[in-house]
C-alpha cells in the first residue's frame, strides 16, 4: 500500500508550492512524477520549473519528451510513469494514477478551487477505502505545511 499525503493549498499556488517539494523529493534520490489534468497546465509546469528561481536547478522532462524514461521529475498525462517513478503527485483535480510500484502519493489540492476540493474529498474516500494510510496536510499563513490528520 502507497503512503497518500493529501496537500491542501490554502496560502499559494501549485507553481509556488510544489518545487520545493520536487527539490526534497530528488535530495532523497527518488524518482517523481507529476500528473497533471491538461495539456496547458503541464507546457505551463515545465516552463515555470525551468525559471521559478534563479539559482535552482530543477531536472525534469515530459511524457512525450525524447528519453522521458530517464527523467528525474516527469509531467504527464498518464496514469502510468514512463520513469518508474516511486513518488508520484497529482495536481489540478487529475485522476489518481496507477499505483502498483508506488511508495508515496502526494494529492495537491487548490483550497479556492470547488472543483479541485470536491475532487480530492472523493480520492480520500476511495483511497480510504483501498486501504491505503492517509494524512492530511494544510498550509499555515507562513506557507508552511501542518499536518491536521
């Protein structure tokens, strides 16, 4: 059974919220993908993961990308991770992804977002369900995150 952290945004956006997580992800030497809703928003990921800080260097690739398969970080569409990712997020209310293989399953979540809230409220329950253990996760006004369950 997969680890399922649920990481409600309440204080910023994804953009902000999730490279830093990608940093610690790959200081710890795992393999991540992110599952993404749309076409938009992954064109959009890469390019801000590229620039969100000066002095940061953020490996990545898409799924249709030339040699996706070797991608630290991986932004896609699939349910499955061409890179054999361990550690997988999903964003923007997509679909949980397969999880056979999965050590960690981190569901981000945008808290001003009805469509993303309602969404996530149906994953924990089917997660719930599968067995799975589950922690909840807010954001406090500094950014940083709490855990609530």
């Amino acid at each position: 059974m997969a680890e399922v952290l649920f990481y409600h945004l309440t204080e910023s956006r994804l953009e902000d919220a999730l490279p830093p997580l990608l940093e610690k992800s790959l200081e710890r030497g795992w393999r991540v993908s992110v599952h993404l809703s749309s076409e938009e928003r992954c064109a959009a990921l890469d390019s801000h993961l590229w620039t969100f800080r000066e002095d940061s260097f953020l490996p990545h690739g898409g799924a249709e990308a030339p040699h996706a398969e070797r991608q630290p970080v991986l932004l896609t569409l699939s349910g499955e991770a061409s890179n054999g990712s361990t550690v997988r997020f999903v964003a923007d209310g997509a679909d949980v992804p397969e999880l056979e293989g999965v050590e960690r399953l981190v569901m981000m979540f945008d808290g001003h977002d009805q469509s993303q809230l309602d969404a996530a409220r149906a994953q924990w329950k089917t997660l719930k369900a599968g067995g799975h253990a589950l922690t909840y996760w807010q954001q406090t006004p500094d950014r940083r995150w709490e855990k609530k369950a």
